[in-house]
C-alpha cells in the first residue's frame, strides 16, 4: 500500500465573533481537509489549520508522499523536513504563539495516515495508539465573551452579544443545556481583570460542582495574576497561561499554590523540559495538530507522566475529522485527566457524514469504525470550499478584525 495522490482542499466555516486578548474571530474560520489515496484505493482523512502558511506547506510537501507507505512515520517526517526547508512557524505575527510548520504539516499527515493504516487493518485508530483507556471522552464547555455579530456576517448569531458576567452566566446555562458539560473554562484577558474574577465567582455560584478554568492569554502581569489567584482561591481547578512567556510563568509559579496550565509556553518537546527546569507549569495540554501528530501527543503524555505534569487537551476552531482524531488521542493517553477543550458548540457545519455529532452529558464515544472512524461528506466539503474561495479570506488575525469593532483598538499583552 502506498500514496498514489494527495488531496488537499481548505475551507471556509461561518464562524462568530468570539473575543480574546489579542482581538476576535474572523467572519470565517479557515480549515484544511487532506486525503491521501493509495494504489490500492483507500483514503486516509486529515483535517489541519487552512490559514495561508500552514495550506502553502502541506501543498508543497503534498507532490513529495507519492510513493509513500503510509505506516513508515520516519520517512513522512523526513520527507516534510526536505520539502520544507525553510522552516518557520505558521501562526500570524499577531499570535501569542508560533507552531513550526513542519510540525503542523507533519501532524496533519500522521493523522491521514494512521486513518490508512486503521482502515488496511480494521482496527480504529485508538488501537494504533496503544489501546484506549476510555471510550467515553469528557469535554468542558468553552465560554467566550463576544460581539453580537456585524450585518456582513454570515453566521448564525450563536448566544447574540455576552460582554458581562451575568450574561457569560447566562451563556454557560444555555451552553450546558444544550451539550451537558461538566466543567466549565472561559476564554478570559477580555475584560478588566475583577470582571473576570466576579464572572467567574457568579459562575461558581450557578455551577457549584463543575470544575472551571479560566484561560487570560496572557493578558495579565505577574503581579495582576497574583491578584486574581488569591480573589479565585478554592474556585479554579487550573489556571490557564495567565501571564506571557515562561520566565513570567515561573516567577508567578513560585509565589501561588493554584496549578498553572499552558498551551503557549510550552508548544514543542524542548519547552517540556525547559517548563520543568524552571517549575513554571504544571499541566501542558496536547494537541494533536502541532504536537507531531497523534504518536507526538501520546508521547507527550509519558514525557509528562514521567515528570510529574498534568495533562489537558487544547482546542482551536475544528470540524468533525480533528474532533474524532482529538477522541482517540484522549481515549489512548491514560494522564490526560481532565476535561478536553473544543470549540464545537461555536459553528453549525459539519464536513462527516451524519452531521453534527452528539455529546451525551459533556462526553464523546469515541469512534468503533476503522480508522478515525468517519466518512467525508463531500458535498458539504464543496460547499465550504466554495466560501472558501468567496470570501478571499486566506489568513487569520483577530486583531485586524478586531478594528471593525474598535476603530482604535490596539493589541496589548499583557494588557492588565
Ligand atoms: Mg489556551
């Protein structure tokens, strides 16, 4: 069995305008679909990041798979490295972190690959992986403060506008309605910071049993966070990047009890080692995407089960492939104990067959079929490619956008 052709198709998803520290969600949001095809008529699905230098490198590394059988790992890696030269990060200048393109490319691959080998061997993906330790896989509910939507936008306004603590009160009741979740985290580092400690004080009085999080992007200073870890003592399981970069990490570390989690210090196998060096975080969250493929995340979970770290799994905006690949990573990562991020709850389109999937009291069943266990549905790819090709909107910035909402806005992290 080998890679006779490569497929490579982005689109373009209605999305709404959720807020963060460094500006808000576009119009749309960009994804990739991969398919590869091998000489004996399987495809194998990804699902990557469809901005502008992530699409340049799977295209580029696309020609270079012919021939390749998809169980050799290695040599998809070295073929990615040799088609990418250059190297570099994929993420906009305006992001709080940079993910190597190789990585990502790489990432995206594995995952259409591990498909393959699941689909050649009749096994889903989690058995690939090791076994899964769970089939039911828990989600939190993500809540973001937002904008009510522009009339140029093309989604369905999801929640309308949530700019204060009782309407993220409001936003959480109807978002655990809807999908059952447990635990609750808010994308914080959009209000002032005793905003967001009193919307996190009123979302501990409606939700008494759910563990919640709160994740500022680094919005605040060392000293602003110490402020709100001793205003939030006893209500956050976790702390998400807090403050910017891993020296800042550490120095708040050191002086608070509450657990810090992150997914910008510490995006690539070296910063692990660094982030325990210096005790500057004590829960990473994986993600399948950039942490080289679902072997990388798994192997991320040992290298912090072997240091004594925490394991949460991230989320940027996804469609159903990235969503089954995110469940048999979970399901194999025995430490990954708390609840996954995802964003799902924040679009209406689907690109799998079936549609939308279902969450049952927060939770997932991971995927019995071969592989990832889901089908493309093309028509509905077809359709997005063609917003995609519509809207000419080829790279993400929030803070860009953010300036059709705040004319002087200006990106500052930390803010507070
Ligand atoms: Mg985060």
């Amino acid at each position: 069995m080998r890679i006779a052709d490569v497929r490579i198709t982005p689109i373009a998803v209605p999305d709404v305008p959720l807020v963060n520290t460094k500006g808000v969600h576009q119009r749309v949001f960009l994804r990739a679909v991969i398919e590869l095809v091998t000489d004996t008529g399987l495809i194998g699905l990804g699902e990557a990041y469809g901005a502008k230098r992530t699409l340049d490198g799977l295209q580029a590394v696309a020609p270079k798979l012919d021939g390749l059988d998809p169980y050799h790992f290695r040599d998809l890696r070295s073929r990615v490295e040799l088609a990418l030269p250059e190297g570099g990060g994929v993420n906009a200048p305006t992001a709080l972190a940079d993910h190597k393109v190789v990585d990502v490319v790489y990432s995206a691959f594995e995952i259409a690959c591990l498909d393959l080998i699941g689909k050649h061997t009749d096994r889903p993906m989690y058995d690939l992986l090791g076994g899964a330790v769970r089939q039911d896989i828990p989600f939190g509910g993500y809540l973001f403060f937002k904008f009510a939507n522009l009339p140029t936008a093309i989604s369905t306004d999801i929640f309308g506008k949530v700019m204060t603590p009782d309407a993220m009160v409001e936003e959480a009741r109807e978002i655990v309605g809807q999908y059952g979740y447990r635990s609750l985290k808010l994308k914080g580092g959009v209000l002032e910071p005793d905003l967001e400690v009193e919307t996190m004080l009123k979302l501990r009085e409606a939700f008494p049993d759910h563990p919640l999080r709160i994740d500022p992007m680094g919005a605040w200073t060392v000293a602003t966070a110490k402020h709100v870890v001793e205003k939030l003592d006893g209500v956050l399981e976790y702390l998400e990047d807090p403050v910017r970069g891993m020296d800042a990490m550490a120095e708040l570390s050191a002086q608070i009890d509450m657990p810090l989690a992150t997914n910008l210090v510490v995006v690539e196998f070296e910063q692990v080692i660094e982030a325990v060096k210096k005790d500057a975080v004590q829960i990473v969250l994986s993600d399948h995407h950039y942490w080289r493929g679902a072997t990388g995340a798994i192997q991320l979970g040992e290298m912090c089960r072997a240091a004594n770290l925490g394991v949460s799994m991230h989320s940027n905006s996804h469609l159903g492939i990235s969503l089954a690949a995110m469940c048999h990573v979970a399901a194999a990562t025995p430490n990954l104990t708390y609840d996954c991020d995802t964003h799902y709850p924040w679009y209406d389109r689907e690109i799998i067959k079936g549609g939308r999937v279902t969450f049952k009291d927060g939770k997932l069943r991971v995927p019995e079929g071969p592989g990832l266990g889901v089908k493309l549905d093309e028509n509905a790819v077809a359709e997005l490619h063609t917003l995609y090709n519509e809207m000419m909107i080829v790279d993400r910035d929030d803070t860009d956008e953010m300036l059709k909402y705040i004319p002087d806005y200006e990106r500052k992290v930390p803010r507070w």
